[in-house]
C-alpha cells in the first residue's frame, strides 16, 4: 500500500492531514493498524468505480458477481472492500457525464454493444471497448482533460468533503493513486498556490513506488483495453494539466466555482491544510 503524505516536497501544508493512495482494501493487517492508529485517518475518499469495487471483493473472494440480475449499487459494490472502523466517502470520479461524453466518440456499432455489455452486467468487456477505440487515444493528459470537463459534479463532491474539518485526517485514493486521485491532489495543491515544480515531485514518487507491481497493474490495464503506458506517470502530465486549467478556465478558483465549489468553501479548504 502506498500513502503519500502531502508535506514532504510541501512546506506550505499542515502535516498529518491530506494522504493520497493506491487501493488500501489491499493494506495488509499491520498497515491497517496504522492507517488507524499511526496516521489517525478519519475519513477515506475512494473515487473508483462500481466495476472496479465488484473486481476487488471478487479478489478477496466475496460473493459479489460481475454479473447479475439486479447490479450492486456503487455503495452495496464497495461495502466488502472498506476498512472497518473508517469512514468512507465512495464518489465515482469518472461518473455518468464522464462516461456518457467518452461513449459519444464511439462508432455507432461500438457504443451499441457496450451498452448492451452494460446492461447484462458485463462491466469489464464493456469498459474494454471504450479502453481501445476512445481511452487509449486520448493518453492521460487528454483524459485529465476531459475528467475536468465533465467531472464537475464529483469535483464539487470531494471538495465537500475536503471544506468539512470534521473528515480530517483523509486519505484520497482510486487505484493507482495517480490518476483520478492525482487530478484531485493536483486541484488541491493548486488551490493552495502550490508550485507545479514541487506538485510534480510529490506526483512523480509514484513511479516508483508502483514499481513493485507495475506487472500486475499492466494485466488489468490491458483487460480493459489499453496501453501499459497508463501504469506510468507522465512528467509531462502536472505541467500540462495546470497549464490547460489556467487557458481553459482561467484560474483554478475559477474551475473550482464552475464545479460548485463556493469561496467560501475554498477559503475554508486552505484554512485547513495550510500552515
């Protein structure tokens, strides 16, 4: 399990509150312990998916099935893989307008039989076409870049959690801790007028802490449809994506009050995590 706190590169922030991970249902017994005990965390934002909550409690051989007459909610789905004695905030980052604006780019034919995979449960192979014929394309600066598009709701999610003292400390984690979870650190760390030299420091550790099971992530990667590159950091990706943040939206306080996310609620954010 990795956990990033975010005051090493980061002298601005109050230590012992913001962490970003990989998938903590795979913590053993001892990181458990001090998730809870050590780090104090209160709260868990998990920002992945139904289909990747069913593929976790199948791993731990929870009788969850992929395929069902009546689908789990994304809740009943995460239930079997959350940390007793936490908190958990489950909020799908790439939700319906995420999904629904990634499935308008596909072929007529294309998009058919994913909906069709869909409805009848199959969760994985759908997600496999959009992976190959839309995902794959775009690379993940271009998915960053659409997540801040249609993401917004989700975006206001997190930001709700975040503006609330009460949920800290909180670990923020998708699978890789890189992506999804990187995007919503990035949004953070901007806010408080981080440097994007220092954001991409923190950012890029996660290439090696990965290492260890970068083999493992490439299978997954490739049963949905896309290259082993997206187990990779891009070093390109933090400078990118704030730079398109800053042409696109002009400012991340102006992104963030497109979301939803008030002054208030901004305001609140930096009083807590900065020294």
């Amino acid at each position: 399990m990795i956990v990033t706190p975010h005051n090493t590169f980061i002298r601005k922030l109050k230590s012992g509150l913001l962490f970003r991970s990989a998938r903590p249902d795979e913590a053993s017994t001892e990181d458990r312990r001090r998730l809870k005990d050590d780090y104090k965390i209160h709260t868990i934002i998990d920002l992945r998916t139904k289909s990747e909550h069913i593929v976790q409690a199948q791993k731990r051989s929870v009788p969850l099935a992929s395929a069902e007459p009546v689908a789990p909610s994304n809740n009943q789905a995460a239930e079997p893989v959350k940390i007793p004695g936490l908190n958990y905030s489950e909020i799908n980052f790439n939700g319906s307008s995420y999904s629904f604006a990634l499935i308008r780019q596909l072929r007529y034919w294309s998009a058919t039989k994913l909906i069709a995979l869909m409805a009848a449960g199959y969760r994985t192979q759908a997600i496999s076409i959009l992976g190959t014929e839309v995902m794959s394309e775009r690379g993940l600066i271009g998915l960053a870049f659409d997540s801040l598009a249609h993401c917004t709701s989700e975006v206001l999610a997190v930001f709700r959690v975040l503006a609330d003292e009460k949920n800290y400390p909180v670990v923020v984690h998708c699978t890789q801790g890189k992506d999804r979870t990187g995007l919503t650190i990035l949004l953070v760390l901007l806010l408080l007028h981080v440097e994007t030299e220092a954001i991409n420091s923190d950012y890029m550790r996660t290439q090696k802490e990965l290492v260890s099971e970068r083999e493992a992530r490439i299978v997954e990667i490739r049963s949905i449809g896309m290259p082993e590159s997206f187990a990779d950091c891009d070093p390109q990706w933090v400078e990118s994506v704030s730079a398109h943040i800053g042409e696109k939206y002009g400012s991340i306080e102006d992104y963030l009050l497109r979301c939803g996310v008030t002054k208030d609620m901004q305001q609140t954010v930096r009083r807590i995590l900065l020294e």
